[in-house]
C-alpha cells in the first residue's frame, strides 16, 4: 500500500491524498474548475507554488480573485519587466525586483539608464509576454552552478545575492519559459494570470544595496492589480493626490516653505502659523477637557540623561549632539519622555494623585537621511503633541479607554470616521520581564475589545504580533482619508522601562514606594505632519473654523470702499479672520485669485449692497452667490467658523 498524506481544507474537512500530490492535484480533486482559478496553495497560511509537493498541513487553494494573490500578481509582473528589458536592451543586468505597497520595482544595471521615454516599448514588450502564458517553473540549483550560469551571463550582482543566502537554504531558479532568474519564490502557474492591469509608473537613480559608496543603478517603477478597474482606480487616486499635494498648496496659499539651508525644517508663512496655532490651541483646549496639565521640558540635555533613557543606545544616529568647550556632551531632544519623567519626580508623589497627565507641545529634532525628506510628512524639526499619564497599574485600562475617547474624537472633529485600532504586542527585543507584558497585553486586549464594541463596527481592530515598542505593547490609531488613504498618527504606548531606570515611584496606600505606569499618548502625532494630513485631506478647502483667511471682502467699484472696510471691521469684531480686497481690478479676476488661496467665503459688495446694508457671499468652489443682510452674515459665519470642540458650550 503506497504511502499516503492527511490534508485538512478551510471548511473543517480532510482528505488523504498520494504522497507525491501537488497543489495542483489537490486543486483538480476538488473541482476541475477551481484548478483552472487556481494560482498557487496556502500551507499552514504559507503561500507556496501551486507545484509544490504537499507533505502535511492545513491547506487552502489560492485563486487570482484572492486579495493576497495581488502580491503574487505584482511578483510575477516584476520578473516579465526584468524579462523584457533584457529582451529589448541586451546586455542589461537585472538586481533585484522585490513587491512594495501598491506595485513593484526592478534595479537594473545598464552604462545607459532609462527614461521615461523608454517605459511605453518596456511595457508593451511586457503584455507580449504575458499574453504568451508561458509557465513558472522552480529549478533547485547548487550555489557552484548558479554562480557560473550567472557570471557566464554577464550578471556580476548575481554573486552578491547568492552570498546572502543562507548556508542549508535551497538556491532556486525560476523560469518562465527560457527566461530565468534567482527567486525566492513563489509564483503563480503563468504570465497569463498577471493580467493586463499593469502600468509603469516611473524612473529613477538606486545605489546598488542602498550604499552611496556602490554604483548608481536604475530603478523602474511599476504597478499591477487583479483587474483593471482596481488600475483606474488607483491611477485616478494617484491624480487626486497629486492635486491634492500639501507642499503644491502651501505654496498656492502662501502657507510655509522649505530651502536647503534649513534642510528638513519649516519656513512658517503668517498664514500657515495662523493654521497651525489654530490646530495647537484647538488641542490645548481638548487636553485641558480631559485634565492633562501643559508642561515644557528643556530642549537640550546632558547626554547622561539620554543613556540613562536608553535613547543613546537605541536612538544615537538620529539624535543631533554637540560638545561645549568644557567638554560635555549634550543632545537636541528627540522626544519629550526623559523630561517628562524629570517633571513627574520633582517632590513626592502619593497614589491619591494619579493618574498625573503632563502634556508638551514638544519641539523635537530628529535626523532622516535627506532622501526621506517630504514636505510636511518627513521632517527633521517637529512638534509632537505629546503626553505622558503616569497611573497605577489599576488604573492603566481606564485611562487607556479616556485616550481612546480623545483621539477619536479629535479625528471625528476633523472629520475622519474610518478608524483601525491595532494593537502591536511584544517584540522579540524587549526590556521588562515577561510577567509584565503579559499583565499589560492583557489589558490592552481586553480594551481593543471594548474599543470594538462600544464602536458598534464603526471602528476597526487588528493585532500586530510583534510590532510593539521595545519598552511596552502599544495601540496604533490609522486614519483614512477622502481620497482612500491610510496615516498612522495617534499612538497609546504602555512603558515599562523609563519609569524603571530613572527611579521614579509613588507613595501607596501602605506608605511603599511603588513604580508607577507610564503611558506615552500621541493624538496628531507631528502636528507638521498632521497638518499636511488635513491639508490633502481638504484638498486646501479646509473647514471654515480653520482657514488662515476666513472672509475676503471684495468690492465690485470703487465707490463701495468705504462699506467694505466697514464690513471686514465688524466680521473682525466678531472674531472672524478677515481681509479686505478694494483694488481696482474686476471682481472675476479677485474672485480667481482668491479661489486659488482656498479663501472659503468671498463677500462682494457693490453700491447696492452699500445702500442695503447688505452683502453676496460666495462659497469656495461655486459661481452661485447668495444676497443676505450684513447683519445675518455675521451671525451665521460667526457660528460657521466656531471650533467644533466649543460649540454649543456657550
């Protein structure tokens, strides 16, 4: 009797199957139908070759209408790019192609780098291959052969990547059809199933390993998705967020800007820190609802502070240092923690008055290479709105519930209702003994739960095994934005190793000292970041409470000069942000220039207005205008641009 496997499948059944069955023989024993759908097969949540031979394990047949088989779509579309620019530019050595968010990227090696120009032949050569369907097919080989058939082709990368394979791990080769290249795998059964929802995006410069010292190699860019609806969709995000770019309209709106001799901090223009003190104070007052105390720590330090923080082991490369003339060494903080604890140690503290809540709009100065630099999003200088609740173990549940409340609605104020709580939990690098994590994690858990339930569905939850701070498990607020966008920003981060090595404690009811919990909080995040976040978010049509200019005043002829300086001094006395526009120009070309600004609110006034006492206001985005008394113009834009925190708190 030959040997033979058990196989277990999603719905709870199982079946034995030859020993030598692959995944495509199972896929064929269900249904002639599903084999032909079938790209590749889960083992134990593993993708793996739809040839491979399957010895054991929970098994389940991936389809190309699977969402996880998009990476495999983008994985096989990477090796026909590869396969057809070396079919069109001969003598071209391919690196490595690996699968990144929403696409893929292949370096080549070539004495003339692409352009854009060249991408159209690349990507039709592309649909040719595909549409030859020729099959994937795994070759194991030994690293002696692989080094000679590649150097024999002229790929002098290849030796590199095959050095960086582990000793005992097999090296494959895949072919589709006589192509070849070194692969981990896996990949689906043909070209064919890639599809035709493919696009090359762009070109650019790549040093071979990331490492300046190696030459520069070329980079191309591409996309690829399960049909071709998903391409549009994605490609017409793309425009929108192109449109919708933070640094494009803080350049129209005369927000803020950037130039290389201040690399990776912000030049703020009077309206952009009108914005942004708009955003700070907005927060003040949500911190001040929920009991925090404002503090500020100092923005430089001994660094002896910094290695008893352990900052100066885990975070020295991106700290900025300098040395006095008497030779002590201090740092640019990076974060506000250390100081924070310092704050929390000053004079004893009993159980009966925590949780403490000390809050910092923190200025903090980070180093990121200047490729990673990006606007607002990626900067070297920003300011965290950060907190730290120093609590009792008792309390840490409740006051991990009271953030959860402020940061969603902090987004709702904002407007953002899709919400993903995620729960990051141990990493395999961490301070504190395991008694502690998982008293901790515990907790979290059990809140994430309530989170979920108290949402009704409205707010997503996830767990990301392993993806905790160093120092403690941690919730990950991401927030998606109207245009299908996610940003991670707010965070809630339980800290057992700050409070431990800088001594800090509290006096329990039993007159012991007791270590208290330390629980980092971050609503925005970098208000910097935050800001472009809205920025693109509103496509700079922001809410009418957060617009730098609230209100031109524009006239249509000089001879209402005087009612439009009287206008814009009683929506100043009201408290709006106003400016006047009397110049001699046609009211169309004021209206243009101003739209361009994002002014949400145009008042026009002309000699009939002036003897009515009355105003046309016109939105932002539309050409209607609508006649109303100056009086109701007040009063309804008074209420328009109330911060949403303090409505009906009057």
């Amino acid at each position: 009797m030959s040997e033979s496997v058990s196989l277990n499948f999603p719905d709870g059944s199982s079946r034995d199957y030859a020993a030598d069955t692959s995944g495509r023989g199972v896929a064929e024993s269900i249904s002639k139908s599903l084999a032909k759908k079938a790209v590749a097969i889960v083992i134990d949540g593993e993708i793996r070759d739809l040839s491979e031979v399957i010895t054991e394990g929970a098994v389940e047949i991936l389809t190309r209408d699977d969402p996880r088989a998009l990476e495999l779509i983008r994985h096989d579309a990477a090796h026909v790019m590869a396969e057809a620019v070396q079919e069109l530019y001969p003598g071209t050595q391919v690196t490595i192609g690996p699968v990144i968010e929403n696409g893929f990227y292949y370096d080549f090696a070539r004495n003339e780098p692409f352009t854009p120009d060249d991408l159209p032949r690349i990507e039709k050569k592309m649909r040719e291959i595909i549409a030859r369907n020729r099959p994937f097919t795994r070759e194991i080989w030994s690293r002696d052969k692989a080094r000679q058939v590649f150097a024999d082709k002229g790929e002098a990368y290849k030796g590199e990547l095959l050095d960086a394979i582990p000793e005992g791990d097999d090296v494959k080769i895949y072919y589709q059809g006589d192509w070849f290249d070194l692969c981990r795998g896996p990949h689906m059964a043909s070209t064919g199933q890639i599809g035709s929802a493919i696009k090359l995006m762009k070109v650019a410069g790549a040093y071979w390993r990331g490492d300046s010292n190696n030459p520069m190699l070329t980079r191309i860019y591409g996309t690829a998705w399960a049909d071709q609806k998903q391409l549009d969709a994605y490609l017409h995000m793309l425009e929108e967020a192109e449109k919708r770019d933070h640094r494009r309209l803080g350049r129209e709106m005369d927000l803020f800007h950037f130039q290389e001799e201040g690399p990776g901090v912000v030049f703020w223009h009077a309206k952009g820190w009108r914005m942004f003190q708009t955003l700070v104070n907005y927060m003040r007052r949500r911190l001040d609802e929920h009991g925090y105390d404002e503090v500020n720590a100092p923005q430089i330090l001994d660094r002896a502070m910094w290695e008893t923080s352990g900052h100066w082991q885990w975070y020295r490369e991106n700290m900025y240092v300098t040395q006095t003339e008497d030779d002590r060494v201090f740092a640019i903080k990076p974060m506000n923690c250390p100081g924070h604890v310092q704050i929390f140690k000053h004079g004893l503290k009993s159980y009966r008055e925590l949780p403490i809540k000390l809050a910092e709009f923190g200025n903090v100065h980070r180093y990121e290479p200047s490729g990673a630099l990006h606007g607002l999003m990626r900067v070297r200088g920003f300011t965290q709105d950060d907190a730290h609740v120093f609590c009792t173990d008792e309390q840490m549940a409740s006051e991990c519930l009271r953030i959860n409340d402020l940061i969603l609605t902090t987004y709702a104020d904002f407007g953002f209702d899709e919400i993903t709580v995620k729960l990051s939990t141990r990493p395999e690098k961490r301070v504190g003994d395991d008694a502690l994590w998982d008293r901790a994690e515990s907790v979290m858990a059990d809140v994430l739960k309530i989170i979920e339930e108290q949402s009704e569905g409205r707010i997503k939850t996830d767990i990301l095994p392993g993806e905790g701070a160093f120092y403690g498990p941690k919730f990950e607020y991401t927030l998606r934005d109207a245009i299908g966008r996610e940003w991670q920003c707010g965070t809630t981060q339980v800290d057992f190793n700050l409070p431990e090595r800088f001594g800090a404690f509290y006096i329990d009811s039993d007159s012991e000292k007791q270590q208290p919990v330390m629980i980092h909080r971050a609503i925005c995040g970098s208000m910097e970041r935050f800001l472009g976040i809205l920025l693109e978010n509103y496509a700079g049509n922001v809410p009418l409470w957060f617009a730098p200019v609230q209100v031109v005043v524009a006239t249509i002829t000089s001879e209402a000069n005087d009612y439009a300086i009287e206008v814009a001094a009683r929506l100043k006395k009201a408290g709006l942000q106003v400016q006047t526009d009397i110049r001699n120009e046609k009211i169309n070309y004021k209206v243009r220039e101003h739209s361009v600004t994002k002014v949400p609110v145009i008042l026009v006034c002309g000699m009939r207005e002036a003897e009515e006492g009355s105003v046309n206001i016109r939105r932002l985005g539309s050409r209607e205008q609508t006649p109303m008394s100056l009086e109701a113009a007040i009063t309804a834009l008074t209420d328009e641009a109330t911060p949403p925190d303090l409505r009906g708190n009057d």
